[in-house]
C-alpha cells in the first residue's frame, strides 16, 4: 500500500513563511498543494463574499502557496476563479457537473473552459455519484469526459461522492484518475454507511492508484470547533492526499496555512476566527423530508416545501447537519 506520506515531499512556496506541502494525486494525477482551496465558500450559492471579495481571496491563498481551486458547475463562481486565474494562470482548477448524457457533459466542459477562460480544464469530475448504479447512469457523460481527455481538453477525470458505493464503484471504473469523497471524524454525510465502511473503500480506491483529495472534512462547519482535530484525522488517512477546505476569510486562510504548516496560530487570530460570524446555511437541493426538524432542540427550523431557519433561535448547536441525509445544512 502506499501512503499520502509516502508519495509527499515538501516546497517552499509563497510567502508569509508558510511552508505548504505538495502531494501527487495517485499515481497519475497531477502535483499539487495539500490544501484545495474549496470554492463553495466564495460562491453566490453560500453569499458569503461578494465577487471582489472571492477574488481577493482566491489571490490571497494562491500567493501563499495553494496551487489549487475546486468548484463545480453549480456552484456559479466560474467568473470569480477566473479573474484571480488571470495573476495566476498556473493554478489548477477542478470542476464537476450533474450532466447525464454525452451531450450535457461536452456542454459542461465548454462551458468551464469558457468561463473559466482555460483551454484544458485540469480536473473535471462527475458530480455526486453514490454507487455503480449511479455511474451506469450517467454513462453517456463519463464517455465524453474520457473522450475529452483523449481531445487534451481536461486533463485528469474521475468522480466526487458521498457514499461509500460510489468510492468503490469510482475506484472500478475504467479510465478515472480522481476520487473526491466526503471524509471527516465523526463520519457526517456519509449517506450509506459509518466511518469504518468509508475507511475502507478509500484504502481500496488507494491501492488501485486513485488520487484521493477529501471534502467536507469540518463536516460543514459542524466540527469547526474541534478544526485541528478534524484536519489532523483525514490529514492521516493513509491514501487520502489532499484537503478542499471552504475558506470565506483571510483569517481562514491564515489558520489552515499555519495548521498545515505545524506552526503555532496566535491568540489573536484564535480570537477573531471565534468572533467571525456565523449562520446556518440551508442548501437550496434540500428535498423537504422533514428529517432535521425533530433534532432541533431550539424549534428553530421550519418546513414548508423546504425547510428553513429562524436564524435568531439557532444556537449552532450542529444536531441538524448529522440529521440531514443530503448534507444541506451546514454552518457557515
Ligand atoms: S444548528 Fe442546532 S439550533 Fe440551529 S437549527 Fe440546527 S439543530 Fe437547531
Ligand atoms: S433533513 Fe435535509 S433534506 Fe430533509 S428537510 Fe432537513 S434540510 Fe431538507
């Protein structure tokens, strides 16, 4: 078996006397910093940032040595990573989409390297894939993501998930380089199983040559009170490479930079980090099943069609999040 340990080394990149460590994706994905700056978080979806804001950001983690930025159709932010891509065209960017037949995904893949203003898409994934089933689904689309591949429009393809069928079907399917799969302490999100079942299939996908980089990893904020705990277990994993951890701030930034780099985070920034404002976010593919409303111990959730938040009841308590089995409520 190899290891995330084994096949790292380390650069000095940046500045800011960060020390952040590249890693090769598997056995034949590309090299790249430890920590995927998670692009969800500077998205119109979450509504953090405004798009300056994103951008800035994005320039801010580049110049400290990130190398990367994962993002997704959906996510609606392909204009903010562009701009920040224009200082620093050798930044690779991840994409993903829910297209189903070959014609969705040629259209997804123009459309990334439209408006993400890339003539290769580096990493482009199938977004969301839960099982063999799922994949067989969706055959049409992964066909033209391998033809793509063959055409040096993407460089490296393969599958994100939050199930641990789709980590082992990823990890089968002919032609995929990349698994992105949801990994944190606690095992939050994971809709077919417990930690150990995901564990496993990761070890699996691993010792096939899989690049394994883990989302979710603060299962949505719900861990981030115990960040260096639950950074320092996926960091661990042996097969999992790399992080896309969600960043809205420089102080976010600053504090994964320095948890990364083992380098002591001071008192003020501990402070500021606790001070940041934070809400509950309620996905917009929340499906209505009413499955978070009894965990809340505050009343504080609602459901009409959808469900949502009297923000001034919520007390962030986290009990919510482990309840919803399409990982919509996150705290943010
Ligand atoms: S975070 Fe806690 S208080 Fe807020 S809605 Fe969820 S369960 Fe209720
Ligand atoms: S459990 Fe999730 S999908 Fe179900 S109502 Fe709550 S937020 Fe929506």
């Amino acid at each position: 078996m190899f290891g995330a340990h084994l096949i790292c080394y380390f650069l000095y990149l940046g500045f800011g006397g960060y020390r952040v460590r590249k890693v090769k994706l598997g056995w034949r994905g590309p090299e790249v910093s430890e920590i995927c700056f998670g692009g969800l978080a500077i998205s119109p979806l979450q509504g953090k940032v405004s798009e300056q804001e994103g951008v800035n950001l994005l320039k801010y983690a580049f110049e400290r040595g990130i190398t990367w930025v994962d993002t997704a159709e959906i996510y609606n932010n392909y204009s903010r990573i562009a701009l920040a891509l224009l200082q620093f065209p050798d930044v690779k960017v991840v994409s993903k989409s829910y297209a189903v037949t070959a014609r969705e995904m040629k259209l997804s893949i123009e459309n990334a390297r439209k408006k993400l203003n890339k003539d290769i898409v580096d990493i482009f994934l199938l977004h969301e894939q839960e099982s063999a089933h799922t994949l067989k689904g969706h055959e049409g689309a992964w066909q033209e993501l391998q033809e793509a591949k063959s055409k040096g429009l993407v460089n490296w393809i393969g599958i994100s998930t939050h199930a641990i069928a789709g980590v082992r079907a990823g990890a089968l399917q002919p032609g995929l380089d990349i698994i992105h799969p949801l990994l944190n302490y606690q095992g939050l999100g994971i809709i077919d199983g417990n930690l150990q079942e995901m564990l496993k299939a990761v070890e699996f996908a691993a010792e096939l040559g899989i690049g394994i980089y883990a989302m979710k990893v603060l299962g949505g904020g719900h861990l981030a009170k115990e960040a260096e705990k639950a950074l320092a277990f996926v960091r661990n994993i042996e097969g999992v490479q790399a992080l896309a951890l969600g960043m809205s701030s420089q102080d976010e930034i600053d504090y994964n930079l320095a948890v990364f780099a083992g380098r002591d985070i001071s008192r003020e920034l501990r402070n500021r980090l606790k001070l940041q404002k934070r809400q509950l976010f309620i996905a917009d593919w929340c499906q209505g099943c009413g499955s978070c409303l009894s965990v809340c111990p505050q009343g504080a959730l609602h459901l009409d069609q959808k469900v949502s938040v009297d923000q001034k009841a919520c007390i962030l308590c986290g009990y919510c999040g482990r309840a919803c089995p399409h990982f919509c409520l996150k705290i943010i």
